[in-house]
C-alpha cells in the first residue's frame, strides 16, 4: 500500500464509521431547519414582522448566518469532544488495530489520521451544512418578502457578496477555532488512549484535581483560583469580544470579513496557539508510543 493510498484509507474509514455524526444528523439537522422555515411561510407565521420595527433585510440575513454559524460551530465542539474521547480507542475494540499494524501502519500515522479527520475533514462538513442552511435563509427572507411589506427582497448582488464574505470568515473562524483548541482535543484523545471513553470525565476531571491540590497547598500565594485554573480560564477564551460583535451588528454597511478577521487576528494569543499546537505534536505522538509499546 503506497503512502496516499494508506492516508485515503485511513480516512475513508474515519468517514464510514462516524458518518452517521458528521453526516446524516447534520443533514438531518439542515432537513428540519428547512421544513420549519417552510412551515412557518406556509401558515403564514411571518406576519407578526409587519408589526415590529424591522432591519434590512441584508442585516437580518448576516445575522441570521452569524447565528447559524455560532449554532453549528456549538454542534461541531461537542461531536468533537466525543469522537476524540473514543477515535483513539475504537480500534481495540474490533481487532481493526491488528489489520492496520499488517499493511504495515504505524500507530502515529494512524493516531495522526484521526486527529486530522476531527481537526480538518468533519469540520468541512459541518461548515457545508452551515452554508447550506445560510443559502436557505436567504431564499426564505426574499420569499417572505412578498407577504410582509416591511421586509424587502434581497438584491441578489449585495446578497451573493454577503454570503460570499461571511462564508469566508467562517471558514477562517473555524479554521483558527480548530487551532486554538487542538491541545484540548488532542488531551482528550491520548487519554482515550489509555482510559477508553472514560477519557471524557477524565478530560475535566484531572485539572480540576489539579486546581483543587493547588489550591489547598498554596491558598492564597497566588491569583484567586490559583494558576493552573487562571491558565485554563484563559485557554477557554477565544473569539471576538462583545464590543466587537455590536459593532458588527450595528454596522449598516455590508459585512466585511477582512476587517472583522483583523479585529479576530488581534485578539488571539498568538504564542499561546503555538504553545497549544506543539503540546498536541507531542500529545499525539506520546499516545502512538504508548500504542506501540503496551498494545499488542
């Protein structure tokens, strides 16, 4: 088996066995969402518009996809947390291990191809069903249109150059969202290395007994919580602050997604995300030893 043709493998069989996750409910998701935007035009449930001051029809759209992006990037987070709390452990249990460890395969690349499945390919997906429900909140809008008066219809220029701009700062948002929080995924999945799904409380449960044991032995000799809580408070903080998002709201123009990724740019850690990146290298590569040394 040459080296492309063992990664494809190794994806299309992280693709086959978590489909039903990162496939059918996100369809099935998309589906719903359409049929109640749907029902609502059909019983005509969008007349109550007519009574409330309304946006533009152009801002109602990019903060509608703000929100399904926000909604979506939360479906992503926890469907990630519980692949990487059993990808790394799944193959002990249908002997799979022993047909890859015979093409032959090693544990890094096979530990590598799953980090990168739950890191690149199944955030792709999520991110297509995101904008496939933004494409149709744009269709629903404009339909809208003809029962409400004080709604508009989207001229289809701006709204392409909306949806083109916005779909362009979610895959980066994404993108560097991924990045930010690999070490955790990466935590999560060497502890399922060894624990199986019990790697899911354990993700939390070690620091917090670290916190608890700094605390007690050193009360009050340092930041309140201690350090190691203070450091994992802050690694839990990524995205634009709350100033920035009203700012975004309230900008009447259309949305930019370079100005925006400025203001993201700005707010990130930068050394912190390359702190995070080589822990996950070196997470990644202590739980492939610990595959080929104490895994038969």
């Amino acid at each position: 088996m040459t080296m492309l043709s063992s990664w494809r493998a190794l994806f299309v069989r992280e693709y086959l066995e978590h489909r039903i996750s990162f496939q059918w409910v996100p369809l099935g998701i998309t589906v719903l969402l359409g049929l109640a935007g749907l029902s609502a035009l059909a019983l005509d449930r969008v007349d109550m518009a007519d009574k409330v001051p309304f946006l533009p029809a152009l801002k109602i759209f990019e903060m509608g996809y703000l929100l399904l992006l926000a909604l979506w990037m939360a479906y992503l987070a926890v469907s990630l947390f519980f692949f990487f709390g059993d990808a790394f452990h799944a193959d002990r249990r249908n002997n799979a291990m022993l047909f890859w460890k015979s093409m032959p395969v090693s544990d890094l690349k096979i530990l590598a191809s799953k980090f990168a499945a739950g890191s690149v390919m199944f955030p792709v997906i999520v991110l297509v069903a995101a904008m496939i429900s933004s494409a149709m909140l744009f269709l629903l809008i404009n339909v809208a249109a003809f029962s409400v008066p004080s709604i508009q219809p989207i001229d289809p220029g701006a709204g392409v150059a909306s949806f083109l701009e916005l779909s362009w700062f979610g895959i980066a948002y994404y993108a560097l969202g991924i990045l930010w929080f690999a070490p955790f995924f990466a935590w999560v999945g060497a502890l399922s290395t060894v624990f199986g799904r019990w790697s899911l409380p354990l993700a939390f449960l070690i620091p917090g007994l670290l916190s608890v044991i700094e605390n007690v032995a050193f009360w009050r000799q340092g930041p309140n919580g201690g350090y190691v809580w203070q450091y994992l408070s802050s690694r839990w903080n990524f995205g634009l602050t709350e100033e920035h998002w009203t700012g975004v709201i309230a900008n009447p123009g259309l949305f930019r997604a370079g100005r925006t990724l400025q203001d993201l740019v700005q707010t990130i850690d930068w050394t912190q995300m390359a702190v995070g990146i080589a822990f996950s290298i070196v997470v990644l590569w202590l739980a492939s030893e610990y595959r080929r040394r104490r895994i038969a």
